[in-house]
C-alpha cells in the first residue's frame, strides 16, 4: 500500500510539473515586442516576480525580430532602458558616431545583436524568459489572471500586460477598443541583405513584376517628373537607396518606403490563416525588390544575410507593422493635445517622450489621396500620459506597445520604437507597483509611477534644456508635470522640439 501511495504521489508531482501546477508570477507579460521587453525588465528591477512569454526565440519584437534595426527620433531624448539599449549598442560598435552607418538613422545595428543586448538586459534583471511560446488562453481571477500556454503549462499572474504587436491579447480578453481608425498603415516585410563579393544567384520570386520597383529610385525604367515618380516621391540615386539603412557592419536594411517593399493589408481585420497568406505576400514583395536591385539596378553581389535571423528563408521573423489594435484607456493621446498640450491635462501624467513627426505609411493603399495630409503631420515633442496603458474596463490588465489608447493619427508617431520602449517601462513600473502597493493601476497616481521612472533616467517631458545626469535634471521635470514651469514646443523641418528656455542663439 506504501509503495502504490508513493507512486500516486511521483505521478501527481510529475504532472504538477508538466502542467506548470502552481507557477505563479507577479507580473506576466505576453508578446516579447520592445514594450514589452522594456516592460519585464523594468519590472523586475523593481522587485516584482516577473516572466515574459514570447513566440519567437528573440525580444525586442520591431526592433530585432521584424529586423527594424535603424531608430527612429529621440536622438537627444536618450533616457531610462531607451538610453541603456542605444549605449550598449554604441559599447559595441565603438561609439554613437559608429550607430551613424546609414542615412535613415542617427542609431543603427544588427538585429542580432540589438536581441542580444536585451536578452542580457532582461537575464540580468531576473525575468524569466519563455521564448518559443504562446500564450492561449486567459481567464480572469480575483487576485489576477490564469493564462494556459501553448505547451499546455498554466502561469498564474497578479498583472497581465500586453506587450504583442497587433495588441492580440487586448483583442482575446475582451478590451474595449477604439474605432477611430480609417485604413490600416503598410506594413514591410523587412531583409537584411549583405555584400557577399561575388555575384549571387539570384531567383525570380512568385508573380515577380518589375513595374511594381520602377519607381523606387532615379533608373531608366523609372518615370521621372521633376525628380519625383508619379506618387510625389523623391527619387534618390540607387546608392543612396542602398546606404538608406546601411547597417555599422555592412549589411542593408531593405525597409525603403518608394515602390519598395511596404505592402498593403488591412491586417488587423484578418483571420489568422488570411494573415498567413498575407505574410506570404508580403514577403514575396520583398524578394521581388531583392530581385530588382540584382537583375535591373546591378546590385549582382547583394543576397539576404546568412548569419542574422535563424530562419529557413534568412527573413525576419515577422512583418513590420506599423499599426495594430488600440485600447479605449483611461486617456487618450491625440495630435492635438500634442500640438497644444497645455490646452490639456495630460502632460500632468507624463511617462514617456517622442520627437518623431507623424509619420504614417500609404503610399501602397488604394486610398492613399484621401489619407495623403497624414505623411509627416508636424507636431512639436511631446508626452505620452499614463492612462494610455490602462484599459477602461478590463482590470489588472496593461498595454505595453502599439495597441495603447492613441488616435488614429497619433499612432503615426506613438508607433516609433522609443515612444514604445518608454511607455513599456512605465507599464513595468506601475506593474510592480500595483503588486507590492495591494493596489489595481488605475488607483495609482501618475505622480507614484512618475517617481520612479526619474529614479532610473527618464524623460517625462521632452525638454531639451537638461539631459538625465544633469543638475537640476528631475527638478525641472518634476516642475513641468507639475506645471509650474512650461515648455516651448516647435517643429523646425525634422526636428520636432521643446525648451523652457530657448537655446540664446535662436
């Protein structure tokens, strides 16, 4: 009777262990995007028990496994994980000047490289890692969440937070959403390619059509209007189309924006064997603008990097995607408030910055005349409130990249990847606060969350006067949310910014 006793137990513990029978985390985010990531390890550096479930092998999402690896905007807004991510990278490739490879960017790297500076980033933290994994099912608690994962294992959390791409599991536990939206934006399916120094086979891909490329540069197949192609675009020479997204070790980022490889889907309204199909497609257009540059502009020796993504075809793991759902939050960031914020409350909860103008990408769709007025709208700096992480109605839930409570229009610039790094941080702080505070989010002050973000270098307002470091540094930070000193805001060609006092020589 003993020994069947002792066998039942090894059989019940044995199953414990494979289903994940009692795991139980503080704070569980789901998808590996950079809000994501930046929301774990901020997090755990903050005491909470933290674990990160994501698909692919590697964090980072935009920024490493959809291969965007040149930064956009918050060049001199480098604070908080943003500003450790870029000095690591700078660590790596001899300095910020090295970053400056290609013309698209002030920052940029290798994929692989930039998933290996967060991988260490989250390890040396503490957040557990489960890369390779979904997650597939949620259940609401009372004291949080139950999410089952694809390996049949269950993970009990305090704190769910979104940090996917598209906002899937927003979607899957029911949060409200806004419906302001008019088209979804292109996405690209993004290559790095590289020099092999020898010509490389090149293959023509599925429905290849050269006409689709003619306009993507100054070539004699291109229909040149006053240096333009017919959709009003500039048309570079095919060097400078190249050296656009030249990474600091010499490959290219193929993420060209001129009858390229952006592509058009209304994704976000797809079923999931829809998107596979359109992935597929997408992914054909990319090889297509390979194909052109090799046969049509004599790029003969460039071919898709070997020894970046560990995937069959050597693509990314994942499209670019510029949009994805948004939450209807407890604030909502729109163009307007950014142009006026003190016309508004919401730089009083101030948790991240962006410098980025709003950049929306459609030239591919077929409506793009209608939606022409939202390439490049100009906006000073600005701040993203915390509210916009926090969903209306669903509890113990926060959004940690794209899918926030932003406009439409204001996605445009909210999307880039330090804007999202920044408000994945501010989630991980409020995560962990909720859980040691006994509190839900929404009965946190911004001014708690706000505390801790200047501890770790954060920007909350986008004042260029004072950088972390400096003297004086939080006070003034602390005074503008407070409101007792304001900033000037302005949008001078690509630079988008703010002071409270303006440099003397202006």
């Amino acid at each position: 009777m003993e020994k069947v006793r002792l066998k039942t137990i090894t059989v019940i513990l044995c199953a414990c262990a494979l289903t994940g029978c009692g795991r139980s985390v503080d704070v569980l985010i789901v998808g590996g995007g950079a809000g994501g990531t930046c929301a774990a390890i901020e997090a755990a550096r903050n005491g909470a028990k933290t674990c990160i479930v994501e698909e692919t092998p590697w964090l980072g999402g935009m920024l490493t496994s959809a291969g965007v690896s040149a930064i956009d905007g918050n060049y001199r807004l480098r604070g908080g994980l943003f500003g450790e991510f870029t000095d690591s990278l700078a660590a790596r490739y001899g300095g910020y000047e090295a970053l400056k490879s290609g013309w698209v960017s002030n920052i940029l790297f290798n994929p692989r490289v930039g998933a290996e500076v967060l991988r260490n980033m989250a390890d040396a933290a503490g957040v557990r890692c489960l890369t390779g994994t979904s997650a597939r099912q949620f259940k609401k608690t009372r004291s949080g969440w139950r999410v089952t994962l694809s390996d049949g294992s269950r993970i009990r959390t305090r704190i769910l937070i979104d940090g996917t791409e598209l906002g899937d599991v927003a979607e899957t536990v029911g949060a409200d959403e806004l419906r302001d939206r008019i088209s979804a934006q292109d996405l690209t399916y993004v290559a790095i390619v590289k020099d092999y120094g020898h010509p490389v086979p090149a293959t023509e891909p599925q429905g290849y059509d050269r006409n689709l490329y003619a306009n993507c540069c100054d070539n004699p197949l291109a229909t040149n209007i006053n240096g333009e192609n017919p959709m009003g675009q500039k048309l570079w020479s095919p060097g400078m189309m190249l050296s656009y997204g030249r990474l600091p070790d010499g490959c290219y980022m193929l993420n060209w924006p001129v009858c390229a490889n952006d592509y058009f889907a209304e994704y976000l309204d797809m079923s999931r064997e829809e998107r596979e199909e359109m992935i597929r497609k997408a992914k054909q257009r990319t090889l297509g603008y390979l194909y052109f540059l090799q046969t049509e502009l004599g790029f003969t020796n460039l071919g898709i990097a070997d020894d970046v993504f560990p995937t069959e075809d050597g693509l990314p793991f994942f499209p670019y995607y510029r949009e994805a759902r948004r939450i209807a939050g407890c604030d909502t960031m729109t163009v307007e408030a950014a142009r006026n914020p003190y016309d508004h409350d919401l730089y009083t909860r101030a948790i991240a910055v962006g410098d980025y103008p709003v950049d929306h990408h459609h030239v591919q769709n077929p409506r793009r005349e209608e939606l022409a007025h939202l390439w490049y709208g100009k906006i000073p700096s600005f701040s993203v409130p915390m509210g916009v992480l926090i969903p209306i109605d669903t509890e113990d839930f926060l959004v940690a990249d794209k899918a926030v409570s932003v406009s439409w229009e204001m996605n445009g610039s909210t999307r880039l990847q330090p804007v999202v790094m920044g408000m994945g941080q501010a989630a991980g702080a409020l995560a962990a606060l909720s859980v040691q505070s006994h509190r839900k989010p929404r009965e946190i002050p911004a001014s708690e969350v706000q505390s801790i973000l200047l501890d770790h270098g954060c920007y909350l307002l986008p004042f260029l006067d004072l950088k972390p470091g400096d003297p004086g540094f939080r006070d003034l930070q602390e005074k503008g949310v407070k409101g007792q000193v304001r900033g000037i805001g302005r949008s001078i060609n690509w630079s988008n910014e703010t002071w409270v006092n303006l440099p003397s020589n202006e």
